[in-house]
C-alpha cells in the first residue's frame, strides 16, 4: 500500500517536470507500472526524464522515491 501511494506521489512530483499536462493521469500510469512489475516506476522515471530531456540523475530519482516513501508509510501509519 505505501508503494503504491509512494509512487503515486512520485508521479504527481514528475508530470510537471516532464511538462504533462494532466498529472494525476501520469501519477495513476506510474502507480500501474509498478503494480504489473515491481520497481518499474523507478525505470520509467528515468527512461521518461531522459526522453524529455530532463536532467534527473539516478541518485536524485532514487533518493526523491525513498523520500516518497517515507512519507506515505507516515500517511498511512497518521489515517
């Protein structure tokens, strides 16, 4: 549960980077990409930075989703 929150997350932090237009449309595609595959949305981070030319390094991709995730075990532990 707190993945699936976690990259819920990290979509809604990524679509304005990557200058989507509707982010919670790319957050719930994000969420199903690792729900189908465990630790894709990691990947997809960086193959869809690297497509729109936006200089995320693998660190800062990595560090942001343990951030993520921390938080969303708070929010679930909170209510």
């Amino acid at each position: 549960k707190a993945v699936a929150r976690r990259n819920r997350m990290a979509g809604l932090w990524a679509a304005p980077l990557l200058g989507k237009d509707d982010a919670e449309a790319y957050a719930r595609d994000l969420a199903a990409v690792d729900l189908a595959h465990p630790g894709d949305a990691e990947r997809k981070l960086r193959t869809d930075f690297d497509a729109a030319g936006v200089a995320q390094t693998d660190e800062q991709i990595h560090r942001k989703m343990a951030e993520l995730l921390s938080e969303a075990m708070a929010q679930i532990e909170n209510g």
